[in-house]
C-alpha cells in the first residue's frame, strides 16, 4: 500500500508547532513531509513572540495547555542546553501598581500552584525596587516568579527543523496546501507545486489552522488573528531591567510586560487587539502609542532610549479557550492548530502529544537506532560567546572576524555558515533571524548593501532580489 | 574577553576611518606623535563621502571642489602620507575594565591601549522603526545611507518611484542619487512649513526632478505586502489623509550620533545633540577620550567634520604633552525650539581654545535673535544667520570667558 504513498505523515506547517512535530517523528522510521507555504521555517505566527520560556503560571487550570506549556518547559530548556540555543534565567516580577492589584497576587499564586508551579513568592516594595532600581514609581509590591525566562524567539524553530531535515524529513518550502481528499489509505495533498500522498495529516498551520481543519472536513474553530504590537528598544538600554517585568493579569488581557531579550535589548509589548486579516501585521499609531504610555509608567528611563525596531505578531486565538488537539483516528487525521502565544515553550510537549496519539491511532512507531543526529545552533545570544569575541574561533578562520553587520556584530563567517547549513536563509528576514544581521540600531544604514551581496554570493542567491530591488 | 588575546600599546588610538578620524591622524602625525592608529571597521577607509557621487567635496579643509570618492581618497593619501597606521575591517567592540579598547579583525580578538583616543564614528539617520511610523513592513524602506551604498556601490536599481521623507541637505542629495538608480522621486515631505536646504538645490529638484515638495506634511503610514506599495500622507494643519502610489521610501536625516563606545566608556551624552557632551577642546567627560566630527551632533558636512578632527588633534598633543584633563565644567543647555548646541559644556573660561558654537533649531524659527545666561545673569545678546534643523547656525565663542565657573548651567534661548 506504501507504494503509491510518498509520505507516511505529511505536516501541514513548519512553525514552531509543525517543526517540533517533524523533529519528534523523525526519530522514527518513518516518511514525513513538511509542507510550508511560506518561504521560510518559522516565519509566520511564530516569528513574532515576545520570546518568554513559560512556566504557565497563569494558564487557566485543567487545560490541555497549562499541562503542555508546564510539560513544553522542561523539554525546551534541557533541549536549549542541548543545542544551545540562547536562553537567559531571567526570572519574572510580576508587579502590582496599586492595592487592587496587590489584592490580586495571592490568587495569581494560587492559580499558579494548581498549575503544578509552586515556586512563585511574594516580594515587598523594597526588595522589589531592589531588584529593578529603575523601574517607575508608584509600585506596591510583586509576585515572583522566578522560572519565567527569556529565550530566543527564532532558534528554537530552526533547530527543531534542521535536526528533522538532518533526519532524513522533507521540508517543502513555498508550498501551499489547497486542496485535501481522502483516498483509500490516507490522503491526497493537492498543493501550490502539485500532489502529495500521505497516509497521515498533521494539521500545524497556525493562523490558517482552521482552513486546514475543514480542508479535513472538520469544523470545530475558527481562528481569530490577534494582533500583538512590540517595540524593541536599543542595546543601550538593556542595564535598566534585570526580569521580566509582567503585569497583573486582568481576566481579559495579560497586558504588556517589559522584558530583556537574549540580543541584549529590551522589548515593551504586546498589545492584543483582534484582527480580520490573517496577514496584517501593520503596527498601528494607537498600538505604539498605548505601549509608549504603558512603557512610560513602566520603566520611565526606557522612553528615553533610542527604538530599534517595532513588530507586529499575529496569535491564532479561536473562539475556544485552549488548544484544538483533535484526533480523527478513522480519517487518519491529526490537528494541533489554534496555539496561542504559548506555543513556542509548549511546542515539544505538543509534538510528544501528537507522536503518542499517532501511535495510539495506529502508526507504527518504530524508533531508529542511530536516534537523532547531533546539531548546535549558532552562537546568537548576547549571553554566549559570539564568534567576534571568540579568539579561536578568529584564529582558526579569520572569516569570523570580519564583522559585516557592525551594530550587531555579525561576522561574514556567520553568513557563510547559515548559507551552507541544512536550512538556508532564502532572503533578508530568514537571514536576520539566523544571524542577527541587520537587526541593530542601524536597521542597515551602514550594511545592508554589503550584508545583502555577502549573502548573495555566499549562498548563490539573486542578487537583485535580495538588494530590495524593484521587480 | 577570552583569552589568548594580546594587547598592544600605542600613543593616540582614533576610532573611525572618515574625514574627522583621518583628519585628526594626519595632524597628530604631522605633530610628531609616536603612533597613531586609526581603527576602520570597514574594508575601505574614507567614510559617508565613498557613498556620495556629488561634487563639492573639500571646500574648507582642501580647499578645492571633489566628488566624494575622490574625497575620501584624497584624506586617505594624507594620513598614510603623515605615517598614520590605518587599519581596516578593525571593529572596536567595547572598553576593558582598564580601558584598553577591545578589537575584532581577521588578524583576530586583540586589546589596543592608548594614550588617548578619539571617537570619531560619525552619525547615521534614525531608520523607519525609530520614528516610530506605522504600517506593514515591507520591503522598499530605507535611509539614504543605505540607498546610496545600494546604488553607488552595488549598482542596484532600489525601486521606480519613491517618496523621500525630509528636505535637508541630504534629502536632496538622496534625490539625486535616486535618479541615478533609475527611480524618480515623486513627492518629498517635510513637516516643516519649507525646506531646508539652499534654495539652488531646491530649484535644482523642482527643474531637474520635477519632485512635489510637500511642507506641513507628515508620512504617517506605509502600506504593502511583500513590496511598498502606498504611504499616507498627512496634511499637519487641516488633519487631512491623503495616499500616494510608491514601492520606494527614504527616510532622511533625522541624525543620531553613533554614540554606543562613548555610552561603553561612561562617557555623558548630551541631551541635545545625543552625541558624547565636549567643551570647545573636544574633551569628553571621560579623561583621556576626545570626540570629534558627527559624532558630536547631526551631520555637518564632511569638509566640516574634517576641521573638527584637525582641531580635536591640537587638543590631544596639549594632553599628551601634560595638560590637565579638565575637572569641573559648566554644562551649556538649549532650550526649546533650540534642539542643540555645540560643544555643549565650558571648562574654566579663558582656558584652552574657543572654537565657534553651532547650534540648530528643531523647527525654523522666524526670531533670530538669541540670548545666553548663566544664573540669570545675560552673558550674550545677539543675532545669528539663521535657525532651522539640519543647517547650523554659527555662535561666536567670545562671552565664554564671561562664564562664571563655579555657577550653574548657561541656558541658550531665543530671544
């Protein structure tokens, strides 16, 4: 029956969701096709996270996700050791701002017990301030929480799907899935390049997650883009905070935090305002606006500090409260669609979920002997030894010390690397979120041009494509 | 640090390979000074000037009329000339605790101590995300800088019709390097009520270009998938949206110093310029670090940032040679619509150089007249050719010696 079927598991979606899925089942002898229609791993809904290692200390009790972020923590942290994929034990203050809200922690604390996370602890205004000299007056005290960490937004997806590529999984890049039929045995894929047969459907599309659930004939959500504005501060700035700085949460919003992140810079966001379209990522006057106010009380010093940049990330919120984890045994059908922002810690504990449930409905799991091959993700963080800082790294090639992107220190010997690694960039966002080049405070005034034809001539790319030029 | 890294000494360390940095190596060697190193973390030495095709380059420091290339050629030969050690794809990334100067180069991760430095790493303009203007964010945005590298030295065609946001100098000269990239110029916008720039550039546009200026305007939105495809424009008196068809914006001016090593060496900013503050010998408040050219406010012009790195390097050999790092200074404020002064502090009056002041304007403001106080007391009364953004206003330096030196703070208004 195999014959006519390309595939045993086709993956509709390689975000961090459908990448975790794909790395999981590769370590079994199995087919699996990755399909993504856009042209990089990792770049839509997931590409804009506010980039926190959850420990779903506010997730609402009993759900499937509070039991997969708890569980997605422990994995994503020991794998980010593993790989090395930058993640900085921050900690979190969640701070109260006035009595109502102070009347509040003891619930948060609760809420997080029930969510098997007892290690949050109250702190006074004075040890508060004490920790976080910069933070704005009028602060009434906090919860801590001291799990809460930040974690690169970008690594974790690329590592997942180059250790399953690695693997021996077929990632299909600028593939859009259009039409799907049940044939006898499985499916047949009509996409954007053609047709694809595949035994299994695993339904990771994220924002369009309910576009593929009814092309499985299924209708159980429908996803509601939320968008979230973030403003990233410049480098300068990044003395000013120590943890995450959370809000209390109100029953309607978790409001906007003020975080370091593992570049070295601090980020002020999200706002969380539903959206018709599923690709407007526009950041809006009164979205940066009510960050600015937000950030201004905050953390005042902030304000005075250069932008680096602002992004726009959609969640795919549905009109369900938890995560749609739906398994049509029969129709051979798996769907992990409607991931909220929580979705990049809880990713791994969602791929162990569907790895299980597929073989419940029957997928024979048998693992391979070699198990997955061994891979270390470049050295991004701030908090790891970059290559421009690593003496014999220079001394063994000197590529590494030839900075091309100066604000973020990017060396050519990086750009060389991630154009010859198993998932290259195809243009200049897949490149920012592999390097970090032109990511700065320049935003390429200085180096895009040279940043551009060094990426062009090392991973044999159009040159004029990638210089921005007008088609 | 790691280790293996070796550390190496020299008398004068400038930080940047343009017109200031070059200028200011070639006076210290022409001083007789030992060894002076200038720092380029570029392959190719000459800064901004490489980038700009116009002629008019060299005015003031070489007397004579380059194109930009040529220009930075020219202050190259100087400074190899006068025995300045240059060292490209050098990037200095921070300070050690004992302040040695950590670098990166292919030759590997090195430790430089110096006498003293000069940071002379020049400014950049503000980028799209910075300003904060909202929308999507497609591909086609850029400064000028970046245009021009795109244009003149990768010879990419960056788009058919932009929209070019300021009308400064620069703006104009983006303009230019526009039409050489095969793309035209349809509207350039400025939120002030006219230009800011010569008025033989302005009706050098309008003929050459046919680019509507629009004044009292503001880019308040981009629009586009992948590619621009629109922005709004939006008129500041009547309130009033309208959008304009593009798949080009630039964004002009709008200067920040490049300022991180001076912030790295715990070094003041001033609030005006956001450049390291300096008295009239181009100290900072960090001893043995001087500043000189664009990194001490927005872009003058590179004839300009050249006299600036020549005079900083009197000030140096005077260090080198025993004087005292001064100790107290009074700071010298702006109030608004004044943006900045420069040099913005004073050290004890009569003491050292005085250099004329420069001193813009955040809007153009019809009142020339200025006046200057400390602690009340009015130190000058008078008038200056003209206050705008992005051209400077020249201050004379005499009622410096009026300052007291244990007062408070010299504030400049107008008047």
């Amino acid at each position: 029956m195999s014959g006519v079927f390309g595939y045993d598991v086709a993956i509709v979606g390689a975000g961090n969701v459908g990448a975790a899925i794909a790395r999981e089942l590769a370590r079994f002898e199995l087919r699996v096709a990755v399909i993504e229609a856009g042209r990089d791993v990792g770049a839509g809904t997931s590409k804009a996270n506010t980039a926190i290692l959850h420990t779903a200390y506010d997730a609402k009790p009993g759900t499937i996700e509070a039991r997969l972020v708890a569980r997605g923590y422990s994995l994503l942290a020991g794998y980010a050791d593993e790989v090395g994929i930058p993640l900085e034990r921050t900690g979190a203050l969640l701070v109260a701002w006035d009595d109502g809200q102070l009347a509040r922690l003891p619930a948060v604390a609760q809420r997080a017990g029930q969510n098997g996370y007892g290690r949050t602890r109250p702190v006074g205004v004075d040890e508060l301030y004490a920790k976080e000299p910069h933070l704005g007056p009028g602060a009434v005290g906090a919860l801590e929480i001291p799990d809460e960490h930040i974690v690169c937004p970008f690594t974790p997806v690329l590592a997942f799907a180059t250790q399953a590529v690695l693997a021996g999984v077929d990632l299909r890049r600028n593939e859009r899935v259009v039409e799907m039929e049940r044939v006898d045995g499985g499916w047949r894929l009509e996409t954007s390049r053609g047709s694809i047969k595949a035994h299994w459907i695993v339904n990771a599309a994220g924002l369009h997650s309910d576009e593929v659930n009814q092309l499985a004939g299924h209708d159980e959500f429908t996803v509601t883009p939320r968008r979230g504005e973030l403003i990233v501060f410049d480098k300068l700035s990044r003395p000013l905070v120590r943890h995450v700085i959370l809000p209390v949460p109100t029953e309607t919003t978790k409001g906007v935090l003020v975080a370091p992140t593992v570049f070295g810079n601090v980020v002020l966001g999200p706002t969380a305002v539903d959206v018709e379209h599923k690709d407007d990522t526009s950041s809006t006057t009164e979205g940066l606006a009510y960050l600015q106010e937000q950030g201004q009380r905050i953390l005042p010093e902030l304000m005075a500090h250069e932008v680096t940049a602002a992004y726009v990330g959609l969640r795919a919120a549905t009109e369900n409260s938890d995560y749609q984890l739906l398994t049509d045994a029969e129709r051979q059908y798996v769907c992990a669609g409607g991931i909220r922002s929580t979705g990049l810690t809880s990713s791994m504990a969602i791929a162990e979920h569907v790895r299980d449930e597929l073989g419940d409905a029957g997928l024979a799991l048998r693992e391979k002997p070699t198990g997955l091959p061994v891979v270390r993700m470049p050295s991004i963080g701030e908090a790891q030894l970059r290559p421009f800082a690593d003496s014999a790294r220079i001394a063994s090639d000197p590529e590494y010390g030839r900075v091309v992107c100066f604000c973020e220190r990017v060396t050519r010997g990086e750009i060389r690397d991630t154009s010859r690694s198993p998932i290259p960039p195809t243009d200049l966002d897949g490149l920012r979120r592999r390097t970090r080049a032109l990511m700065g405070r320049c935003q390429g005034f200085f180096c895009r041009a040279s940043v551009a034809a060094t990426l062009a001539d090392q991973g044999g790319l159009d040159s004029a494509g990638l210089q921005g030029q007008a088609s | 640090m790691t280790g293996g890294s070796e550390s190496e000494r020299v008398d004068v360390a400038v930080i940047g390979g343009g017109p200031a940095g070059l200028a200011a190596a070639t006076s210290l060697c022409e001083s007789g000074l030992g060894k002076v190193v200038v720092l380029e973390r570029e392959p190719e030495l000459g800064g901004i000037p490489r980038h700009a095709r116009h002629q008019g380059f060299g005015l003031r420091d070489l007397h004579r009329s380059l194109s930009g290339p040529r220009y930075a050629t020219r202050w190259v030969e100087l400074a190899a000339s006068a025995g300045a050690d240059l060292r490209t794809e050098t990037q200095v990334t921070g300070w050690t605790d004992t302040g040695a100067l950590e670098l990166t180069s292919p030759r590997g991760r090195s430790l430089l101590e110096a006498h003293a430095v000069v940071l002379a790493t020049g400014c950049r303009e503000r980028p799209r995300a910075a300003r904060l203007v909202p929308g999507s964010r497609p591909d086609g945005v850029l400064t000028t800088g970046a245009l021009q590298q795109l244009v003149y030295r990768h010879g990419a065609s960056p788009g058919r019709r932009a929209v070019v946001v300021g009308a400064e100098h620069v703006s104009f000269s983006a303009l230019l390097t526009l039409s050489h990239g095969g793309a035209r110029a349809v509207a350039m916008v400025t939120e002030h009520p006219r230009h800011q720039t010569v008025a033989a550039f302005r009706a050098g546009a309008r003929l050459r270009f046919r680019t509507l200026l629009l004044t009292r305007t503001a880019l308040t939105r981009i629009l586009g998938r992948a590619r621009v495809e629109e922005v709004e424009l939006t008129d500041l008196d009547t309130g009033e949206a309208r959008r304009i068809t593009c798949d080009l914006v630039v964004f002009t001016a709008d200067w920040i110093p490049d300022h991180e090593l001076a912030v790295l060496a715990g070094a003041a900013l001033d609030p005006g310029t956001r450049g390291p503050a300096v008295d009239a010998a181009f100290h900072t408040t960090r001893p043995g670090l001087f500043a000189a050219g664009n990194v001490l406010h927005g872009a003058e012009t590179a004839d300009i940032a050249a006299l600036s790195g020549r005079a900083a390097a009197e000030s140096v050999v005077r260090f080198l040679d025993g004087d005292p790092w001064p100790g107290f200074r009074v700071s010298i404020e702006c109030e608004e619509p004044l943006h900045w002064i420069a040099p913005n502090s004073i050290v004890a009056p009569g003491s050292g150089v005085s250099s004329p002041f420069r001193l813009r304007a955040l809007e153009i403001v019809r009142s020339r007249e200025l006046e200057i106080s400390q602690d009340g007391r009015m130190l000058w009364h008078g008038r200056v050719k003209r206050l705008m953004p992005g051209r400077s206003a020249r201050l004379p330096g005499g009622w410096t010696a009026l300052v007291d030196a244990g007062g408070g703070r010299v504030v400049v208004r107008v008047a």
